[in-house]
C-alpha cells in the first residue's frame, strides 16, 4: 500500500454544498489520493449547529464550531459559508495563516475580491474560485488558464438559474413573470426571497467576477450596470416569440473604445435583452447556465451547464481541492490573480448596442416622418421597422396634428447599433414627442 503524505482540508460549512464536499470527499478518498500524490484528510467542519440535521450523513465528530481553530490546523480550507461575514475574517485568516484556500462565494469574492488575492499573494497563497460562476460549469479555469494566451473580447453569460428559469417559463407556458416566479419557488428554483436573484444582484456579482478575470483589470461591484427582470412582461415575451426572439438575463463583459478618450475600456452590464433564437444562449432552457465566450483566436465557444445545485456544485469545488492539493505536493507557484491591464471601466452611457422600441403612436398622416426625424437626430439609424402595424401611416402624407382621441397604431422600430447614451437620449425625445401616445416597451438587442 502507497503511503501518501497527508494533507488536512479544513471545511467551514456544510449545507447545500459543502455536505456534499464533504460526502465526495469521504466516500472518494482512495481515488483522489491516487490522483494527487496525497491523502486529503477532512480534518474538520465548522459550522453554526453541528446538531442540526443535514441533507447528508456524516460523522458527527468532524463537527465544530470553532472555525478559527480548525483553519489553523489546515493545510486547505474550503469556505462554503456563503455571505460576507464571517466568511471573508476566515478566508483572510487562512490565507495569513498560509492555508489555501477554495470557495464559492461569488457575493465575497465580487466585493472583496482584490482583498483577498492581496493577502494570497503576500503569503504565497492560493485562492481558487470555480464554484463561484456558473455551479459545475468549468468557466474560471478556462478563462485563467485555456484562454491566458488569448485575448478574450467579450463575454455573454446566463449565469443565474432562477432568472433564466422564470423567463424560460414565460416564453414556453406564456406565463406572466408573477406565475413563473410561483413555478419557481415551488419546484425549488428560487429562494423564499428572490430578491438577489430577480434584481439582477446576483448576476452583476458574477459580472464583476468574469470581467476582472477575462480583462486582467479590477471591476468592482459598483461599476456593473444592473437591471433585474421584474419590469419583463408577458407581452414583450411574447412580442420577442413572435419575432424571432426570446428574452434573457444577460451578464455582458466586454471591451469597448472609451468614446471621449479614444482609449480601450471594459463595460459589464446585467440586463433582460432580446437575442435571436438562432443564437446558441437561446437554446438554454430551465436553471441551466451558460456563458459564450469571444476570443480573438478561439473565436466562439460556449460553457454549459447546470449553474447551481449541492452536488453539481460540488463538482467544481473538488476540481479545485484536487489543483490545490497538487500544488502542495509538487510545489510551484500555483495561479496569479492578474490584473496588470488596469483598463478603466466604462459607464453604461458608452456601451454599444442595439434597442427595440415600441410605440404606440397617434395613427395619422405623417407620423413615420416625425419618428425618423428624431431617431435621425439623436444619431440613431434604423434597421427595421415593423411594417404589418405601420402600412398606413407609411402610405400617407401631410401634416401630424395630435389629438388625445385619435386612434393609436403600434410601431415596432429596431435600431442600428448606437451607443446607449444616444439611444436612451433618443427614446426620452421619442416619449416626448406629440405623435408618441405611449413608448410600450424598450429592449436591447444582444447577441449579434
Ligand atoms: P447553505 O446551504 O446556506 O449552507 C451554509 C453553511 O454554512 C451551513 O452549514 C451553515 O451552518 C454554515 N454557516 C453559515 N454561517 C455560519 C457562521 N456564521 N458560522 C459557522 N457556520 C456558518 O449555503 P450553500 O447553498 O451550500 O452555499 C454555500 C456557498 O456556495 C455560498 O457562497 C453560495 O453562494 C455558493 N454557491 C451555492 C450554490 C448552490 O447551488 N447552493 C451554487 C454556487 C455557489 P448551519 O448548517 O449550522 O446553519
């Protein structure tokens, strides 16, 4: 029998997740220390209860409540706490202390992030993160290694299950968003408030994550642009179906011209926008997760999965025991956290995109001239309009008097690609304007 050297793997945090680590740790043992070079002991579990009853049963002596002690005899510790505190006093202590350290904490890492790669670094510490974006989906390590000698351009993620859930549903059952929220709830897709994941918080979170890593740059929190999904109606959703779209919770990462400084810049912004059915993060259905991914010589490529769950969870948690785990056993300075491009990051008013816009209009001569008028002014071409709805009002002429009675149409205008400053600008001209009764509904158009 081949003795290995031991390594103690300290563990704070045993719900959804870490019960499962801690289950595929025990029962896989063997395996994995063939696979390392080294016997991963689990030298403990710190959590709040050690009584209370688990999703899975392990020795009632691994539990503590003592998780400073049981960091210090760790030679890595996996924070499955969640939250920010206690978790980040404890990932600080086990990285001075030497540890490393494996989390999934995607709200710590999105607000203390640089903190914590600092403290790493002083030490020669590692901190892994693959569970904090996209569940099982390996994203971090492409991103860090498979792709660190590429240049990613921009990133299009589904990184929230329960928004993609939700929308998913309105789209297949025509559902409005309240019954989808209800769906989800019941079938265990969204939390008993689902406020982080509905405001789009969660999703900013995993924004902030992939656009430090993909652009070597720190983006805070604060700099993600975040709309959630609660003003997304059954009629928009329906509107999309209807034209060749469908709407999704989007994390977009990308690098941009800083229009005023002609310099390079990033944007990451979170937001419901169209995307055609054609494109392959229409196809993402349920609580899966997905995230495309631009390169300049990779050129496309898409990570898919499931985005949350203990065990699926788990999996990339284990990935990352196992990298760690190596990297004690042959040395070596394991994975730099780089952020040596320092790009600034852009407001949303310099992102590009494209909008969707729906007006009731006054239905009446000239009308059409009016709206081209002001999409022309505000720099704002148009690609398409939807001409079923608007037959009449191209076909005639004349001067637009506005009247409170007049019958209204709809109009359905897509746009040319614009910066959003100019396109917001243009859709509070359009509102303004006597011949716009109402703007319906405004959609980004994602996903060219
Ligand atoms: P969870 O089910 O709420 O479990 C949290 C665990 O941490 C519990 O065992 C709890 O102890 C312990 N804990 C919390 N606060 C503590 C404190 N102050 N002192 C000691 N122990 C404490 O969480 P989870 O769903 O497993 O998520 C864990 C992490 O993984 C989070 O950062 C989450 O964002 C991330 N994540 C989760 C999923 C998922 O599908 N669940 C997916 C991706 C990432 P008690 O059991 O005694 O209360």
């Amino acid at each position: 029998m081949i003795e290995y050297r031991n390594l103690r793997v300290g563990l704070l945090g045993a719900g959804s997740v870490g019960s499962q680590v801690a289950k595929l740790l025990l029962e896989h043992g063997e395996e994995l220390a063939a696979r390392v070079g080294a016997s991963l002991e689990l030298a403990g579990i710190a959590v709040r209860d050690p009584n209370a009853k688990r999703d899975v049963d392990l020795p009632a002596h691994l539990f503590t409540t003592d998780a400073e002690s049981l960091i210090l005899g760790s030679d890595i510790v996996v924070e499955l706490m969640g939250g920010i505190e206690p978790a980040r006093t404890l990932v600080l202590q086990a990285l001075n202390s030497g540890a490393d350290v494996i989390t999934a904490n995607k709200a710590l890492l999105a607000t203390h992030g640089p903190e914590l790669f600092d403290a790493a670094e002083q030490v020669g510490a590692q901190l892994y993160y693959e569970a904090a974006v996209g569940g099982a989906i390996p994203i971090i390590r492409p991103l860090r290694d498979s792709l660190a000698g590429d240049r990613v351009n921009r990133i299009l993620g589904i990184v929230n299950g329960t928004t993609n859930f939700i929308l998913d549903r309105m789209d297949t059952h025509s559902d409005t968003l309240e019954d989808a929220l209800a769906s989800a709830t019941e079938l265990g897709f969204a939390e008993a408030d689902p406020t982080a994941d509905i405001g789009g918080f969660d999703a900013a979170q995993k924004a902030a994550i992939l656009a430090s890593l993909a652009f070597h740059t720190i983006v805070p929190i604060e700099s993600v642009y975040r709309e959630g999904i609660t003003a997304v109606t059954k009629e928009q959703v329906d509107a999309a179906r209807s034209a060749g779209y469908v709407i999704k919770l989007l994390a977009i990462c990308e690098r941009l011209t800083d229009q005023k400084t002609g310099e390079e810049g990033v944007s990451a912004r979170v937001y419901p926008a169209l995307i055609s059915r054609s494109h392959p993060l229409a196809a993402v259905h349920g609580a899966n997760n997905a995230v495309f991914v631009q390169a300049d010589a990779a050129g496309d490529l898409m990570f898919y999965g499931a985005g949350a769950g203990g065990i699926e969870t788990a999996s990339a948690v284990l990935g990352d025991l196992v990298s760690a785990a190596r990297r004690h056993v042959v040395g070596g300075p394991g994975v730099a956290e780089s952020t040596h491009a320092k790009l600034p990051v852009l407001d949303i008013g310099q992102a590009i995109t494209r909008y969707q816009i729906t007006l009731e209009v006054v239905d009446q001569p000239g009308v059409l001239a009016t709206i081209a008028r002001i999409l022309s002014e505000g720099g704002v071409s148009v690609e398409a309009v939807q001409q079923s709805v608007v037959s009449e009002l191209i076909a005639a002429s004349g001067p637009v008097v506005h009247s409170d009675s007049a019958p209204t149409a709809t109009l359905v205008i897509g746009t040319h690609e614009a910066a959003e400053a100019d396109l917001a600008a243009t859709v509070e001209a359009l509102a303004a304007s006597d011949v716009v009764s109402s703007v319906a509904s405004v959609l980004r158009v994602e996903g060219s």
